[in-house]
C-alpha cells in the first residue's frame, strides 16, 4: 500500500509564506502579461514542490485474524443438571464452526466459583485485554447467574456479546430466603426470624399454586418445630434462645419435586445471645471479714445488677428482746418477693455463712431447689454455721441439691489451696495464675462428697471447691469462709477476683467456661474440630459432611482435657458435628454462598450486555439436546448483528505494519529545472512579445 507524504525542508510558516508571496508576485505579472500565465503558475507550483518535498510512503502490511472469544462458566451452580457437559458441548462445537469460517483466532477462556461467579468481571476482561481493534465477537456459555453487576458502559460496542444459556426449559428449584434475620438475641426472650420459600421457573419467575412445605425448624441440632408453610408467603417464628453464647438456627424446607438442588433449601443463622442484665441475689447470714469480697466483686461488674441482704441480728437475740421478726433486718426482708414472685429473674442466687434463722422456711426453701432444678443456680460460701441442725444442709427440702454434706466441725489449720487433677483442666479453675506462690488459707470445712466434680482441695484433701450440675441448673460450693484472706494480700495473697468470677459466670452458664465444648472451625482449607472435656475417656463425634455422609472422628490428644480431628482439604460448604449431647457447625468458605442462592438459569443478568452490543441470547438446550446457533460472518457496518437462530461475528479486517519505506516523488533537480523552464519560458514570451510590439 502506497501513499503521498509531505517532509518540507523549511518550517511549514516559512513555506506558506514563500508560497503566498510567490503566488502574489504570479498573479500580478499575469495580470500584466496574459501570455506568460501558464509558465508563471507552472514555476510556482515547481517552487511549491520543491519547498514541500513530497514523498511516497510504500507500507507492507499483514492481514490480521479476527478474535473471537468463547467463556465457559465451571462455577459450582452450572455444574448441576448436566449443566456441564452441555458447556463443553456447546464450548467445542461454537469453535469448531468459528474454525470453519477462517480467518478467526479462537481464544478460550473459563470462569469458575464455589461460592460466588463473577461472571461481569471476566466479561469485562476479556473485552477489554484484547485488541478491541480485531475483536469480533463474544460468545458466554453460562446458566446466566452471575453475582457480580457488568458495567455494560465499559464494553467494546463493535463487538457483539452473544449470551447461550444451559438451562433445560421447565426447570424449577425451591429455596429460602431469610427476610427477618437478627443476630443477636436476649437470653429466655427469643428472636423474632421472619422466611420465604419460594419456587422458581426459568429466568427466577416464581411459580404459583405450590401447595405447602414441610418446614423444619433445629436450634443448636435439635429439632423444636416441624409444620407446613405455604409456598410463596412469608412466615414467621419465634427462636428460643435457652443459653448465652452463640445458638445455630437452622430452618429446612422440604424438597420440591425435580428441583435442582436442596442446598438452598436450609438457611442457617447463628444468633448471639446475651443476657440483658445478670441479676445476683446475694443473702449474707451474718456480718463477717469476707462479705466485702462478694459485694465489692459484684458491684464492679457493670453488666451485674446486685441485690444484697445481709441478716444483722439472730433470731435468739430478736426474741430475748421481743423484737419482730421483720425486725432482723435493717429493712424488712422480702423473703415472699424473694423467694417465690421473683425468684426465677435471678440467675444466681449466693448464700454467704447463711444459717436457719427462720427467716426462710419450708416451702421458700423448696421453690429454691425447684429454681435450680428447672435451671436457676445457686452458690453457697460455708463457714462454721455449715454443720449443725440450723446449716442449710439441714434444710431436706433442700439439701438434696447440695454436692456435699458436712462431716464435722471445722478445721482450723493453715493450708495452701490445691487445684485436683480435674481441677488442673476445668476452665474454671485451669490456666489461674501463679498457683506456686498461692497464699494460705487458714479454716476448711469437711464434707463427703455426693456429686459433682472437686475442682480444689484443702487440708487434709478436704473438698474446697465442688461444682455440680443438677438437672437444668447449677450449684456451686465453696467450704472455707476465708477467700478474703487472698483479697487482702495475707501470705502473699491469690487471685480471688478471677477464681469467684470464674465460678459465677460458670453457674450462670457462660458458654466460655464449659468444661464439654465441641467446636468446628477453618484453617488453611482443613477442617479442625475441638473436643475440650473432662472425661478420663478419649472423646467421640459423628461428623456430617456437606453432602450429608457421615462419618465417625478421630480425635488426637493436644494437652490433657483438650482434643482435635483435623480433615486436611475438606470440601466447601456447611458441616456439623455431634459428641454426645453437644452439637457444633462450622463451615469450609461461606456457610450459605452466594453461588447456591438462585440456582435456576436465567438470561436477565446478561441480557442488558448482549443489548449493549447488538448481540443475541440464546438457549441451548432443548429436547433433542444442545442446539448451537449458526456463526456468521457479517459486516461492521450490518444493522443486525444476531437473529433467531444465528450469531453474528463482526469482519475487523484488521491488518498489522511490518514495513514501511519513503522514496521522494521527484528529485530535487527535476524540481528546479521545472522552476527554471517555466521562468525561462516566460521570459521568451514576454521577451517575443516586446519585440513584436516593438516591430509593429
């Protein structure tokens, strides 16, 4: 391919310059001889030429293929239904009918996703990392669910996107969509969770006249509801939250006929639940050294609203001066509002050096141990008073909730607090510092232990520190009144404030200091699931898998109490874990993916870039297989670029420039003798003109 190029010797001013007077100076000696014009221009435009000096500019080009593109979607969504094998059908058989037109270069691209597909991105790439000079055409093989927006302003115009769905026609799949989901909650006031189950044709269009579902309802796996719901309507429920700490809520619907998949079938949430205030009752028998410890530790919690009454005078003395029996307080005791309207919104109840006054009686005592028993707790810090007819031990009504009856009277020796085996791993009791440097103590009481677990010891192996379970609830025991020793710093002190917070925020069941904990989590793609106990045994667990095969755990040994499975590269998605009484889930990536939310195939969410483009959308399967849309080759100019049943793929014609080369399109000499011609030229026919004038 040639052209004609200017490359001026002079600045390109100085040759318009040169020029125009030039051609002012031609045009006046025309105008004075007539007969001289043609010379006169023909020397300027010598002189034009010289001063221009064009050049003919030869380039050798080579014809470039145009590109057409073809995306094929491996996310984990358009792996169902066969989904798959119709991409890479479709995928092979659009280029080999590109192949077929010549002239194309192919370039094959994939976009894969477990948990989401961002479809918009790799659109977006592939139009914009390659020549958009050569592009011709863009050909996405997808079940159209992308969860990513395409910026269809960013796209190449000139090149068609043709959009070919894999869905079958008719496909349905059910799913729930959590529309109300707190994430927090109020301990014994439950969460209000709101749903949706929807069934959804081709293009999400939700289908009508469903009937009901099954809807199950599981808090922390163990099932609490099960009703049908109708389909298309939102419901609601309300969660129990029974405990502090994180509780998993699972809501499952049951499976719609030929849907896709069940995996959009469960939402999970799991909902922190806090307790609003920690409500203490505190009950002091009798004033003495260490009650200060209990109400200085439990004013400075803010999170702990206290309500303490200590009994100032006994009930001997009340009587030798016939006081009433209202009068052994400061203020009268409430032992009715106490004990039987509100007992049940404390969530713990101490009794510190408490004895039989006959300000509590039978039946306050017996509504106490029917609070434990449906979940209450209650802590007794003993002193003397623990043995005798006037102990609470004495009460039958309840005694039979105590882990422990006194055996005599006191002893009163000097001894070091000693943590038991299993007080070495209870979470309670494990990891407080500085256990060698522990001050003494210097009074125990002696009990037989019934139940429960011995957490500390005294002298002579006495239990110091027991702490059982009794049905719903818990109860703590503490057999020594001189705790406060540590709190003053004699011998060296200890560490109190942790110890009785630890033991209080245990008996209102703080999720934290379970001493059975199963927990699920992620680490480097691997699964590990903890086992903390205090059982002698090597603990079990079934695991359930996201695909719903289970299989039994192996545990290691990591320190005594402390146990982990570890499965190396698990696969992505939802698993739960069962150990007894204990339930624990845990995810591998996101616990409900974006990916899995619509699964049904769809051409809305790429419709708008094949519009953008002129290109067309297409679906590919049909009853007779995977019908692929004819290829042509079209014009950039064509006003259509795709229609029913083909797909354009735009001639660029593109070319690249291996060489190019100048040559002048005539020597310098030619010019000036054209310039000197012409003058000379002129000249003689003004010159023969004078002289024939001259003649005449």
């Amino acid at each position: 391919m040639s052209a004609l190029e200017f490359e001026p010797a002079f600045p390109l001013a100085l040759v318009i310059g040169a020029a125009i007077i030039a051609g002012l100076i031609a045009v006046v000696s025309i105008i004075r001889s007539p007969a001289s014009a043609p010379f006169r221009l023909a020397a300027l435009a010598a002189l034009i030429g010289l001063l221009l000096n064009p050049q003919i500019r030869i380039a050798e080009r080579t014809p470039l293929d145009d590109i057409a593109i073809i995306i094929s979607d491996e996310s984990a969504s358009n792996s169902l239904d066969g989904r798959n094998d119709a991409t890479r059908e479709a995928a092979s058989a659009i280029e080999r009918k590109l192949a077929a037109l010549g002239g194309v270069e192919i370039i094959r691209t994939a976009v894969g996703g477990d948990e989401e597909t961002r479809l918009g991105d790799a659109i977006s790439a592939a139009v914009n990392d390659n020549p958009r000079a050569r592009l011709a055409g863009v050909f996405v093989v997808t079940d159209g669910q992308s969860t990513d927006r395409l910026a269809t302003e960013r796209l190449n115009a000139a090149a068609p996107i043709h959009i070919l769905t894999t869905g079958r026609p008719g496909e349905i799949d059910r799913k729930v969509t959590l529309t109300k989901s707190p994430r927090y909650g109020i301990v014994k006031e439950g969460a209000e969770i709101s749903f949706r189950i929807d069934d959804l044709g081709p293009d999400e269009k939700p289908l009508s006249n469903r009937g009901d579902a099954i809807v199950t309802l599981r808090v922390d796996g163990e099932e609490v509801l099960r009703q049908p719901v109708p389909v298309g309507t939102e419901a609601s429920f309300t969660a129990p939250l029974p405990h502090p700490g994180k509780t998993v809520i699972e809501l499952e619907a049951s499976a719609a006929e030929n849907e896709l998949t069940q995996k959009n079938n469960i939402a999970v949430l799991p909902i922190a639940a806090i307790r609003d205030r920690l409500r203490v009752l505190l009950i002091s028998g009798e004033p003495h050294a260490g009650e200060r410890v209990w109400r200085n530790l439990l004013k400075s919690d803010p999170a702990i609203d206290l309500v303490h009454f200590t009994i100032l005078r006994p009930i001997e003395k009340a009587q030798s001066d016939n006081a009433l029996e209202r009068e052994l307080a400061l203020i009268e005791f409430p032992q009715d509002e106490l004990f039987i309207e509100k007992l049940t919104e404390f969530d713990l109840v101490i009794f510190d050096r408490y004895t039989y006054r006959g300000v509590l009686n039978s039946y306050h005592f017996d509504n106490l141990a029917r609070y434990v028993e449906g979940g209450g707790a209650v802590l007794v810090s003993s002193g003397p008073e623990f043995n005798g007819y006037l102990s609470l031990a004495a009460r039958r009504n309840f005694s039979f909730i105590l882990p422990a009856m006194p055996t005599g009277a006191e002893v009163d020796q000097p001894f070091r607090p000693k943590l038991t085996d299993i007080g070495k791993i209870h979470p309670v009791t494990a990891g407080l510092p500085e256990e060698d440097y522990w001050g003494r103590w210097l009074r125990v009481m002696p009990t037989a232990k019934r139940s429960g677990e011995t957490l500390m010891t005294g002298a002579g192996d006495h239990p110091l520190l027991i702490l059982d379970r009794v049905a719903e609830g818990r109860v703590g025991l503490i057999q020594s009144d001189h705790v406060w020793l540590w709190a003053r710093g004699f011998d060296g002190g200890g560490p109190h404030a942790e110890l009785l917070r630890r033991i209080a925020h245990w008996l209102m069941k703080e999720p934290d200091l379970e001493e059975e904990q199963l927990s699920l989590s992620e680490k480097a793609g691997a699964l590990i699931v903890d086992r903390r106990t205090i059982s002698q045994e090597t603990p079990t667990a079934t695991l359930t898998m996201p695909g719903g095969e289970t299989s039994e755990l192996t545990f290691n040994k990591v320190r005594s109490g402390v146990f982990e499975a570890r499965l190396p590269d698990a696969p992505r998605g939802l698993y739960r874990a069962q150990s007894g009484d204990l339930f624990a889930i845990g995810t591998i990536g996101l616990a409900a993916p974006p990916e899995f939310e619509n699964v049904v195939s769809t051409s809305m969410k790429l419709a708008p870039a094949a519009a953008a483009t002129g290109g067309g959308v297409y679906r590919l399967r049909d009853t007779a297989g995977v019908a692929i849309p004819e290829i042509r080759r079209i014009s950039p100019r064509a006003a259509e670029r795709a229609g029913a049943g083909w797909a354009g793929l735009v001639a660029r014609n593109a070319f690249r420039t291996d060489q190019v080369s100048d040559r002048p399109a005539a020597s310098p000499w030619i010019w000036l003798l054209g310039l000197a011609g012409s003058l000379a030229g002129a000249w003689l026919v003004e010159g023969r003109g004078g002289r024939l004038t001259r003649r005449s």
